[in-house]
DNA sequence: TCACATTACCTAATGCAACTAGGTATATCA
DNA sequence: TGATATACCTAGTTGCATTAGGTAATGTGA
C-alpha cells in the first residue's frame, strides 16, 4: 500500500504524464494507473474526480463531453499549453528530490 | 521550489534515511538535508520539529536530552526497530512510484 | 557593552489534498 | 430480474505542510 503523502505527490505529474500521450477520461485514466503500476497503486474514484476538476480549475487541464449514441457520456480532459510546461517542472523537482533520498539511502 | 506534496512524501524517508546512519538533533537533520539536496530542499523549523514529534509518538525514533556546559540543551534522535522497518518499506514504496512514474514518461 | 546573527528548541492557526462514504445513470450478461 | 462493469459526481473528515509567531543561549562585530 502507498502512502497517503506519496499518492499526494505523485498524482498530478502521472495524471499530465498520461495525458501527454492523448486524451482521455477520467474512468480509464484511473485504469491507465492500475496497470502502469504493476497494480500497486490503487486510485478511487473520491479522489480522481476532485483532481481532474481542480487541475482544469488550475488552468492544466481542459475537458470537452463527448456522447456516443447509447452510451454512458463520458468527459475527455487533455493538457493545455500551461499543462506541458507544468508537467516539465513537476517531472524535474521529482528528479530531484529522487536523487536526494538515493544519496540518503547510500551507494 | 519543491511542491507541498513532495516534500510530504519525502520527509518521513528522508529523516529515518538519515538517522540510520546516527543518532542526530533536530536542528543538523535540517542542515543535511540542505546539504544532501544540494540547496534544492529547505525544510523550515515549523515543520521539522512537528514532524520529529509525530514520528516519536508513532514510535519509529526515540529521543533524549543531552546538555553539555554552556551550551543550548539538544534532544538526539534515534531509530528504533519499528523506525527501521518503516525505512525500508518507505523505501520500497517510494522506488514503485519512482518506476511507475519513469514508465509513464517514455523510454 | 550593545545589537545582531546563529544555534536550538517549540506551537497555534490556516489551507490544501486524500480519504471515506455516500450518490446517480447506462449497458451487458446470467 | 439482479448483478457487474462502466462512468460520473460530492460533502464531511482527517492529516499534513505552511505561516507566523515565540523562548533561550552563544558568538561576533561595532
């Protein structure tokens, strides 16, 4: 089970990251993580939505709904500009703090 | 500067990291970690302290007061067993969503 | 000797994000 | 018909960093 703090800081940069690659919506995003990780990092739904509306509140985000005949409406976000270039600075200060604790943990 | 979660996420490895490899006081755990970061993490003293509080109540350190003559008074901490163990399952979570993240940026 | 920086500890109030625990609606399959 | 999977949503709780203070002792430069 991952940690309630590392769940926090790694939400957003792997909901950017994969988005980066086209997009896509919130039901299958969540998917998408379960088989990136091995099935190691579960997410519920309580906490997906909220962060898909507050990263398009933040501006990284933007949404348009899509209705196929007879199926249930499903609404695809992908990056904005702002997105990108937050995505870059998250994936760098990961990098970072990655180096820190691998020193920390000794060669 | 390092986001709010990230910095959540690493504190607790990063401070049982560091006392693994000696007893150590509150004040020169900030000073490593400026200096493992090399400049990139600054952990402020109204974080610190709460954070050594909180991992002593939960039992991964011990503490004790140490007062040599003339000088200001320092409380050492130290890892207990239950400190160790959470170090490597830390550890382990931690390099899972280091890999999921690596995945989800492209070879 | 006076002021300031440095060392060293502490805490209350605020804000933000995951988590819990619900809810709605559609389609498919037994 | 009932269960399961898909697909979306939110209010209330909890935990943590952050902000913004505080105390006390020592060393240093004017």
């Amino acid at each position: 089970m991952i940690s309630r703090e590392l769940i926090a800081a790694s939400t957003e940069p792997l909901v950017l990251s994969l988005l980066q690659r086209g997009e896509n919506y919130g039901y299958a995003i969540a998917e998408k993580v379960r088989t990136f990780s091995k099935g190691e990092m579960e997410w519920t739904e309580g906490m997906l939505y909220p962060v898909l509306h507050r990263l398009e509140r933040r501006g990284l985000l933007k949404s348009r709904w899509e209705a196929v005949n007879g199926e249930r409406k499903r609404r695809y976000y992908s990056l904005t500009a702002k997105g990108r270039e937050s995505l870059g600075k998250r994936r760098q200060e990961w990098l970072a703090v990655h180096e820190t604790l691998t020193e920390a943990w000794g060669a």
